[in-house]
C-alpha cells in the first residue's frame, strides 16, 4: 500500500508542488478578479455612438417640448376669460368748456381707431377665346397653372364654342367652373377650324377630339378614296368622336 503524498507536521496540511499550483492559480485568479472590480476601466464610446446617444437627448429634449406647448394651447383654451373692470369716472365739475373739449378729442380718437374696408378689386369680364394666361389669372379660384392650361387647351382646340368645354380640362371642376362662369363670355367667330381635306398628319393630330387612329382613316381615305364632303361621312370614317368635333371642321 503507497504511503499518501499529504503529510501532516505538526497538525499542517503539506501539499505536494502539483497542489501548490493550482492553489497559487486560484489565488491569483481571485486577486485579478477583486482588482477587476475595484479598478474597473471606464467604457470609451466612439464619435459615433457619442453622436448617437446625443441624437437621442436631442429628441426627446424636442418631444418634451412639443408636449409642453400642447399642454399649454390646451390650458388657453380652457382658461376664462378675464374681464377687466371698469374705471370709474372721475367726478370732475362739469362746465361749457369741459364739455366740449374732450368731445372733440374723442371725435379725433374714435376717427383714428376706426378700421376702413380694403379697396376690392373689381374682376373683369373677359372673353374666353381672346384673354392671354396673365389676364385669366385675374379670375377667381384661377392660379397661374390653370390659366396656362386653359391657355394651351384653347390653342389645341382653336377656341372655345362652349363654357362647358372648361370641364375638359385637367384640374377644372365644379366649384372653380361656377366661381368664374359669371365672368367669361365666348365669341363663336373667333374659331379656328382645321380643314379635313387639306392638313397634314400633325396638325389634325393636334386636335384634341381627334385620335391617332382617326387621323389615320382619314388621311387614308382621302388619299385613296378622295375628299371628304360633308360631316356625314366625316363621322362614318372616325367613328365614335366627341360631337362638338362638328363646330371645329370644315371642308
């Protein structure tokens, strides 16, 4: 039987060098790990994650602030009104010349005080197939796109034979038609027609009651089969097309 490495002298445990060790280690361990708390290295951020935690402050710096004006709209509106009390007047020995003085200091007062109407600018009435984008802007509820558009519109066409026409426009609806309809007249003699029988591809095509298909039939049909004569046969060659295609053609 092999006598034990652990001898005991004198009521001592002796260990033997492996055991010296591995104590000394944890030992050691211990001590690094006291230090650690102890001594423990402050946390270096970088710029970026600085900026961030900044980003952070800075917001809720603002929401509080958002909050605070709302807390403090909400408590004027609520408050009362205070009324402030009258002065009383003061009792002064009335006579001629006291009385008249301060009522024509008051006459010049209430003068100033008083707030005069602005001038209204009258709105002209113009003709809808004469007025250039900057006099339709003069219009009511129009801007200065839609005057633009119905500038351009009314180039397309080669004038207007209809108020109603302005709905075929981009943008134009029911309440900006009826604002300006008291405002605008037309005149029928300032149309300018497109001759079926005698334009190019491109200048029907300009139209807008006319499609490309459209204008393909009929400068086909009067190439083979020779001129249009009347509206008649005009809608038998487009087919489907808007009615008033009618007051803009001539042959």
């Amino acid at each position: 039987m092999k006598p034990s490495k652990k001898r005991i002298n004198k009521g001592l445990i002796v260990l033997n060098k492996g055991e010296r060790i591995a104590v000394i280690s944890l030992l050691t361990l211990i001590a690094i790990l006291l230090a650690f708390s102890v001594f423990r290295p402050v946390i270096k951020l970088t710029k970026k994650e600085r900026m961030a935690f900044h980003n952070l402050d800075s917001l809720i710096a603002v929401q509080e602030e958002a909050l605070r004006k709302e807390r403090y709209e909400a408590e004027k509106k609520t408050a009362p009104i205070s009324v402030t009390e009258q002065k009383p007047e003061s009792h002064k020995p009335k006579s001629n010349y006291h009385d008249s003085k301060p009522k024509q200091a008051s006459q010049y007062a209430g003068n100033e005080s008083k707030s005069y109407p602005k001038e209204v600018k009258s709105i002209p009435i113009l003709d809808l197939n004469q007025a250039d984008s900057t006099a339709l802007v003069a219009l009511p509820q129009i801007g200065e796109v839609m005057a633009s558009r119905i500038h351009r519109y009314r180039s397309r066409l080669g004038g207007f034979v209809s108020m109603e026409q302005l709905y075929e426009i981009r943008g134009m609806d029911t309440a900006r038609f009826e604002a300006i309809k008291p405002y605008i007249i037309l005149e029928a003699n300032e149309i300018t027609k497109i001759k079926v029988n005698h334009d190019e591809f491109k200048a029907l095509l300009r139209h807008p009651y006319l499609e490309y298909e459209q204008v393909k039939a009929i400068v086909n049909h009067r190439e083979r089969k020779g001129l249009i004569k009347d509206w008649t046969q005009l809608k038998d060659i487009v087919g489907d097309v808007n009615p008033l295609l009618k007051e803009y053609v001539c042959y």
